[in-house]
C-alpha cells in the first residue's frame, strides 16, 4: 500500500483547523517573535482561501480567559463560524470532531497555540481515534517556550506528525507556477507575508522585469517570476 504521507498536499486532499489564535494565548508564547507568528498564521489562511481548502477556526474560553480570535484572521474567513470550546484538547469537543468529518479530508494542516498542549493533544487523538493525518504547521504555531514547542513538535514526530511551514504549505498548494488562476494571488501572499522571499518578488517585478513602482495594496499581474 502507498504510504499516505509521500502525496505532497493539494488543494483537493485536505483541510485545516486554527486553534486558539487568541490573544491571551499568544501573550504566553516565548518559542518565537510573536508578531512573526501571526504574520505566518495570516498568511496561511490567506493561502487557504485562495485554494478554497476546507477551513476550520476554533477558540477556547473567549469571554473569560483567552480574547477573540485575531481581527487579521477574521478578515480573511468573514462571517465564518467559530467553534467555541472548553476543553484544551478540540478533538474532545463534538461539534469540533463533526466539522472535520463533514469536510471529508483526512489530511488536516495544523496551526496553534500552544504547541505543547493544544495542538499536541488534538494532533494525537486525531490520529488514534479519527484515523487522519496531522500536517502541523511548526511556524504558524507556537508553545510557551522554545523548549517548550520543541519537544512538542518532537513527540509529534515521533508519532507520525508531518512537520511543515506555513509557506512550505502555500508553495505545495500552488505546486507549478503555470497554474495562472491562483498565480497573481498567490504572489501577493508573498509580497506581504514571506520577509525576504517577498522583497526578492517586489525587486523582481520592477527591476528585472520593469513593472511600474507599485503602491501599497497594489498587485501587479506579469509572468511568472522564478520560486528560487
């Protein structure tokens, strides 16, 4: 039998969930810059609107501990249901386990806080007991200390996690820069939330290919610019 985990992720094999992209949750995450965190969370769900990939967004104890999910990330899924939940571990709430059965994909990208027991925790019960396999996004989640995520991430792999980041996921998803409908957006991901990939495309389009300057919020439509 061919090995599941050596299909590279598509728009059509999989979905994601968000879990507790929540401000109070954030303040406690020591493992990497938090600005960056959300920088990569954002530009992950961005990602997976442009590919339509079944989204899930879950919170824990919003009104008395954690704080409302990222306005960022909102923006991105207006109007789109949030599953509000007690427990840390989703996979124990009901209506959590029901969503990523009625999105019908077994592979299920993974971005959390914290890493070492929000996303631990949901990552193993969903293996054991839903039979999917996890695609943890390790720079779109975070723990308590980098310790503290580090082992996380390590436990999960030894279990059989797939490791991967958030723009590893947009680029597998994107997979050959012929695909002309999801090219333009995709691009502009880049430009706004890949740093020094980003800068290289901006640089790219005006310098070697001789687009006009852009201003911010602008998208230049050209053909495509070389990944790497």
């Amino acid at each position: 039998m061919t090995n599941p985990k050596l299909e590279v992720l598509t728009p059509d094999n999989c979905q994601i969930i968000f879990i507790d992209q929540q401000p109070q949750m954030a303040f406690g995450v020591q493992s990497m810059d938090r600005q960056a965190l959300k920088n990569n969370t954002v530009g992950l769900a961005k990602a997976a609107k442009v590919f339509n990939i079944p989204t899930i967004i879950t919170t824990v104890e919003t009104e008395s501990f954690s704080g409302h999910t990222y306005p960022e990330l909102l923006d991105v899924f207006p109007g789109k249901d949030i599953l509000e939940r007690s427990s840390m571990n989703s996979w124990d709430d009901q209506k959590v386990r029901d969503a990523l059965a009625a999105n019908g994909k077994k592979k299920v990208v993974v971005s959390g806080l914290w890493t070492e027991v929000c996303n631990n925790s949901f990552a193993l019960c969903a293996m054991l007991e839903g039979d999917y396999e996890i695609y943890m996004v390790a720079d779109a989640s975070g723990g308590t200390s980098k310790e503290a995520h580090d082992y996380a991430m390590q436990r999960m792999i030894q279990a059989g996690v797939v490791p991967v980041t958030w723009q590893q996921v947009l680029l597998e998803w994107q997979r050959d820069w012929a695909h002309k409908a999801s090219y333009d957006a995709v691009m502009a991901i880049v430009r706004e939330h890949s740093g020094a990939y980003g800068m290289g495309v901006d640089y790219a389009y005006t310098m070697v290919h001789k687009a006009p300057q852009r201003t911010h919020g602008e998208h230049a439509t050209l053909a495509p610019v070389p990944a790497r």
